[in-house]
C-alpha cells in the first residue's frame, strides 16, 4: 500500500515545489491518525499543502526531491524509530533547519532521559488535540510579523543580554532583564502580590551571579509559586552537555533547554513555540 497519502510518486509531487503554499509533511504510521491531522490543518490552515506519508523511507524518499515548512514525525514508525527520521531531516534534507516536532502521547520518559535528542525542535502531547497542533503549526509555516509577550529574563552577561533582547524585541516580545535569580524572584513576587504572574514565558541561564542558580529558580517557580508548565513556561540556556544534568533539569519542570552558545533561529522557535502552547492551554483549559 503506497504510503503516500496524496498518492503521488515524489517525482510528482517534485513537479509541484515551485508552489508558494507553505507545505506540511505528516509522518505517522496511523492512515487514521494522519487523516485527523490532515482534516484539521486542511480546515485550520487553507492554502497550506499537506502531504503525509506512514513509514520513515517514504518520507526520506520526498525530502529527497523537496522541502518542507514543518514536520511532524510519530515517535515510533513502522521502519524506524522517528528520531532516526529527525536526523536524517538534519543531515541530509536541503534544508538546515525545519521545525520538527515529534507527535506522541508517549514522550514523557524519553524526554526525561533527553533522549529526544538536538534534531528535534520539541514534542506535542497528542492529549493536547490535533485543533491545537494546528494553532503551534500555524506559527511557523504562517509567522506572525510581530508577537505579544513578556519574557522575563535571567542572563548576568550585560554583552549577551544586550544582544538575546534585541533579538526577541525585533518579534515584538517585550523583555524584563535582571542579572540574577535572586531579582527575578522579586519581580516574580511583586507580581504574585499584584494577582499576577509578571511573565508569559521565562529565559534564564544556568549559571549566574549570586548563591542561586537557574536551575533554583525552575524549582521555586514549579514549586513556590506553584506555576506548571503550560502557566509559565521556562526556558533553560546552558552550556552544560552532560545528559545527567539536563534531564534533572528536565525533570525539575523546564519546558526545554537551549544548548549554548546559542544560535538565534532556534531559540526564538523555540520560545515563540511556548508561547504558542501556553497561550493554546490557557484559552482552551484556563490556567494550571
């Protein structure tokens, strides 16, 4: 059985990559699973192309002859495992960077270990709906010229912090800078007091001036302030490569980490894909 949802040969659908419509690739052993998510991207996103395919190897065969605006991959495919998929997308595909994202309702543990790995942009909870895929798949392959946001911001290098503000007010975001925990946990406060949050997303480095640490802060926000992910999200920069130490971070509630030094286009997909997340649970279940 031809995998190839549209069912055209990708020499087919090659003939078609002059299109502007941006185009979604849909990878998932399910007919039944891929024709919910194209039903509701086809209803949520009109004039964006969906192809979707059901096995690693036809999906490696059309990035051979095309490019793609945004990708889901199941975690597991009938032929592989869908992070082997995710890397191939990175080393071989034409393009170098896509946003990629894994569609499980079983991801947990595996990001828990970071064994999601760097080829993934992030991962959506199938329990979440496909109505709120569509909302996260319309940022990118449809970005907004300008978002709305706070981002509270935790960086101690006054060089680097110049440079990340500029980069995110350049998207509309509006960013409160502190050098330390212990001030970002004044503003939190002063906020907490106020009815507030003081933030829809938080970026904080690892390691910082003073006694506490990001990774203190990820704790009291999960924990003090009782915040869940999906209320306020955060975001962890570091430059720490032992697996060990960022699954605890993981685990302690962070919504992802970013690898330094970090490179621009991924941290601002990143950061706007919790936004979008967070914006989707707040509207549609109200606040953790």
């Amino acid at each position: 059985m031809n995998g190839v949802d549209n069912q055209e040969a990708p020499q087919a659908i090659s003939n078609r990559l002059l299109t502007t419509a941006p185009r979604v690739l849909v990878v998932d052993g399910s007919r039944v699973v891929r024709q919910l998510i194209t039903r509701v991207l086809k209803a949520e996103l009109p004039g964006v192309e969906i192809v979707g395919c059901g096995s690693g190897n036809e999906a490696q065969q059309l990035l051979g002859v095309g490019v793609f605006d945004f990708i889901t991959i199941a975690l597991r495919l009938p032929d592989m495992d869908g992070l082997e998929l995710a890397q191939f997308v990175r080393e071989s595909a034409p393009q170098f960077y896509v946003p990629i994202v894994v569609v499980s309702g079983d991801v947990d543990s595996r990001l828990h270990r970071r064994e999601l790995g760097e080829h993934v942009t992030d991962y959506f909870d199938k329990s979440l709906g496909f109505q709120a895929l569509a909302e996260f798949i319309r940022g990118y392959v449809r970005p907004e010229s300008s978002v709305e946001g706070t981002v509270l911001y935790v960086e101690d290098s006054r060089v680097v912090a110049l440079a990340t503000r500029r980069m995110l007010e350049k998207y509309g975001l509006t960013v409160r800078h502190v050098i330390s925990v212990e001030d970002a946990l004044v503003l939190l406060e002063t906020a907490r007091a106020q009815g507030q949050i003081g933030a829809d997303v938080v970026l904080t480095d690892v390691s910082l001036k003073g006694e506490l640490t990001g990774g203190d802060l990820l704790e009291r926000i999960r924990t003090e302030y009782g915040y869940g992910k999906g209320r306020l999200p955060v975001l962890v920069m570091t430059g720490d490569e032992n697996p060990v130490n960022q699954a605890a971070l993981i685990k302690t509630g962070a919504n992802d980490l970013v690898e330094k030094p970090v490179e621009e286009k991924l941290l601002v997909t990143k950061l706007l894909f919790q936004l979008r997340v967070a914006r989707h649970l707040r509207e549609t279940a109200g606040d953790e």
